[in-house]
C-alpha cells in the first residue's frame, strides 16, 4: 500500500533535481582581500616550487624511482616515514587546533577545493563579466557574443588545467625534463595519464561541481561539529539586533518603524559561494570565507550603522555570556603541536646521514672452517644520504676476536647511492657459543662522530 502523501512527493523529487548553479557576487573588504592574498600565495608557490634549484637538482622532488625525496638539502628515503608520519600528526592537530579557534578557517581561506575555485570564478569574471552579466548570459539564446565569451572561458580553464597537471607531476619527475619530453612528444604513459587526471579533476571539481565537493564530497563538513563547542568563534548574524528585518531608506528612523538593522538586501546571499543565507544560523554547508561580513559591513556603511551585525563571534557571546576562546583545550592543542614540531625538527637537525642494515644469511647456521673458526654470513647495506661520495669504514663487536672477512678498509658510497656488501664474520671455536649479540658499525672516515650502529645476532655451536 502506497502511504506517500501528495506532500511528500515534491519533497522526494528535489533529492533528484540537478543543483541549482550558484552565481556568487563580487565583494571587496578586508576578508576578501585576505582571501586574495592567500589565493595568490598558494597558488604562486604550487606552481614556481617545482622551478626553484638547489645545488645542480630539483629543490623539491619526490624521486619514486629512486625511493628518495628531496627537500632542499635534505634527502629523505623509505626509512624516513617517521618524519612523514610526524607532519602528518601535527596537520591534524593543526587543524583540530584551529577549528576549535575560529571554525572552518582552513576551508575558507587554504583549502585547496576554495584555491582553484576561487581562480577558475576569476577566469569566468573576465571572460563573463559580473554575477548579473553571467546570468543574463547563460539564460540568452546562442549567439556569436555568447559563443565567444563561453569559448574564451573554456579555453582559459583548459590551459589553466592543463599547466595544474603539468606541475603536479613535476613534483614527481624533473621539470626541465619533463618540459623537454612534452615538446618532444616523448611523454610516458603514466606520466602523460597523472597529469591529465590531475588536470581533470582540477577543471571539473573547480570549474563546475565547486560548493558540490564541499557541502556533499568533503567529509570536514560532516564532523565538523564535533570540534566546535559555543566558545568557537564563528561567522554568525546577530538576530537580535537585526531583526525584525525590513526594507527601508536611510532617512528612516528604525526604531520608530519597529525594525532591526538587518534591511533584507540579500546581498550577504549574493555573495556565498555555497548559496546559503547565515540568518538562518550556522550551517555545515557555511566555509567560513567571510563574505558575508564584507556584504553586511559594506551595507551597514552605506546605511550609517554599527557594523558586525553578521561578524566572527561565539554562541555565548551571541547570548550575552561572558566567551573564553582562549580555553584549556587550546593550550592542549598548542602544547602538543609545539612538542611534535621541537621531536620532528630535534630528530631532522640530530639526523645521521647514513642508514646501515644488516641482513643475516638465514640459509646456514653458521660453517666451521679450517684453524677451528666459525663463520657467520651477512648481507651489509650502507645508505649514503650526502649527495657526495663518502668513505666509511666496517667494524663489529660482541664478540671476542670477532673480525671481518672480504671487507677493505674503506669503503665508498656515492652520493644518494646504496652499497650491498656480503661479509663475512669469523671467531675461533672457544669464543663462539649458542646465539651471542653482536653489533655492526658504519663510521664516516671524514668525521668519525658520524656513526651508525645495528644489532644482529651470531650463531655458533650448541654449548
């Protein structure tokens, strides 16, 4: 039996309508002059970063071939996860940090979805014109004149997507050469497959789905509550003193008319890039771009009243509480971002710039040999992570009489660069007994407090 009533059916219809195309309105304040900034600052160092040189290579590469990252001087290799895992612990409580302050800060102003946004509704400004020239555009018939603005937008969005693709996959592969490869039609198939996706994705979730990524693909919006509590400054509007609101001339006296400071423009709608109205309170779908306080405090100019009617502001302060922003949780956060920062900068400053290890041949327990001496085999790998050539020298302990075999007494390992080394370790029979602890010892011969220990174990006769 159908128990749908003539009321739900336009309800359930709209979960299946296409979204409605938001046309956001051109502002100017301060949040939108530092939302410009921060736009001109991202994009400026995503897209010059992979040009900057350091020495004679990339200033930063991830090298996946080779297993190694550049970082300026520094090189970084798998055995380095634990710096990654660090930056990544100090982003999230990061961003814990400041939702608790100020909200969605990070959205509004670096998320990376709001970034290229933000440049592509520039692009379709200049080819389009202004919010009541694009929508009068797209609702026209065909014509020459909307063929050519469509035409120069697409063309401004492709080349624009096409060079976010290219740079993307320059973090990853040389960009000079990648540059040459491209001019030469000499471009892998991989290579040519990442920076067309990553270009893709740039001009479809920035040109097109835009607030769509935000309000139904980021999952920020969604737990984003569960960081928030009634001391979180917020972008709110003030409905006590706005309302009730109504239309009216500057001249009118307000409070005689019975109404609040809100006048009802619409324009703090007009602006949102995600289309809601913050009169109606806070919304996950809100980014905290603070256009809003740009519209309504450029209105409130105009009218000769206080601005702040929507502004940054808590629930308590909203209710005429005393607000703490600066509460315990804050300084937990901040404490805990500072320690990890101290460990992760600490440990890279204390960082020694070798890796030794140390593979035991597990086929044989151990081999006796002529003159009564046990043998142990080994697989030696030293990482140099200088980018010169370096000499070191091999030694173990742990054992008495214990030495080396089939090792000089230096070895070289270039620059970046691996060396698999078999030793072998020997002792006499009367110092070899069950499983003994022993330790191997890389020492730079250039300077010897550059050092580098690993444990391992050797095997001989049953006591």
């Amino acid at each position: 039996m159908n128990t749908k009533t003539d009321t739900d059916r336009p309800q359930a219809a709209a979960l299946y309508e296409s979204a409605t195309k938001i046309y956001p309105r051109e502002i100017k304040g301060r949040f939108a002059s530092l939302s410009k900034l921060a736009t001109n600052i991202l994009l400026g160092l995503f897209y010059v970063i992979p040009w900057l040189m350091w020495d004679d290579r990339q200033a930063v590469l991830f090298d996946l071939p080779a297993r190694k990252f550049y970082l300026l001087g520094l090189t970084l290799w798998p055995q380095d996860f634990i710096y990654l895992a660090l930056l990544l612990m100090i982003a999230a409580l990061s961003l814990f940090f400041f939702t608790a302050l100020a909200g969605r800060l990070w959205c509004g102003f670096a998320c990376p979805q709001t970034v290229w946004t933000e440049a592509f509704i520039w692009m379709e400004q200049i080819t389009e014109g202004t919010r009541s020239q694009r929508m009068k555009l797209d609702k026209a018939p065909w014509s020459w004149n909307k063929l050519r603005r469509k035409g120069a937008k697409q063309l401004l969005w492709i080349t624009f997507s096409l060079w976010t693709g290219f740079t993307f996959v320059a973090y990853f592969m040389p960009i000079r050469q990648l540059a040459l490869d491209i001019i030469a039609l000499n471009v892998g198939g991989w290579t040519l497959f990442w920076g067309l996706f990553y270009g893709f994705a740039t001009y479809g979730n920035a040109g097109y789905m835009r607030e769509q990524v935000c309000k139904y693909m980021c999952p920020y919006a969604r737990f984003q509550s569960a960081m928030f509590d009634k001391d979180t400054l917020i972008i709110s509007y003030d409905e006590q003193r706005g309302e009730p609101r109504g239309g009216r001339k500057r001249s009118v006296d307000r409070k005689q008319e019975g109404l609040g400071d809100c006048i009802d423009c619409q324009l703090c709608v007009q602006v949102c890039p995600t289309g809601i109205d913050i009169r109606d309170g806070l919304q996950y779908e809100c980014i905290a771009c603070a256009a809003c306080i740009d519209a309504c405090d450029s209105i409130m100019d105009k009218m000769e009243y206080p601005r702040g009617l929507v502004r940054y502001t808590t629930e308590h302060a909203l209710k005429g509480k005393t607000a703490h922003v600066l509460r315990p949780r804050m300084f937990v956060y901040a404490a805990v971002i500072l320690l990890l920062v101290g460990a992760l900068v600490t440990s890279m400053i204390t960082r020694t710039p070798i890796i030794l290890d140390v593979i035991r041949d597990r086929n044989t327990l151990y081999r006796e040999i002529p003159g009564d001496i046990i043998e142990n085999s080994y697989t030696i790998k030293v990482i140099n992570q200088r980018e010169e050539a370096r000499d070191f020298r091999l030694s173990v302990d742990g054992v008495p009489g214990l030495s080396l075999d089939g090792v000089a007494d230096a070895i070289t390992v270039d620059g970046g660069g691996v060396l698999s080394l078999p030793v072998r370790a020997r002792t006499q029979r009367d110092n070899a007994y069950g499983i003994m602890n022993i330790t191997f010892a890389v020492t730079a011969l250039d300077d010897e407090s550059v050092v580098m220990i690993e444990d391992s174990r050797f095997i001989g006769p049953a006591p």
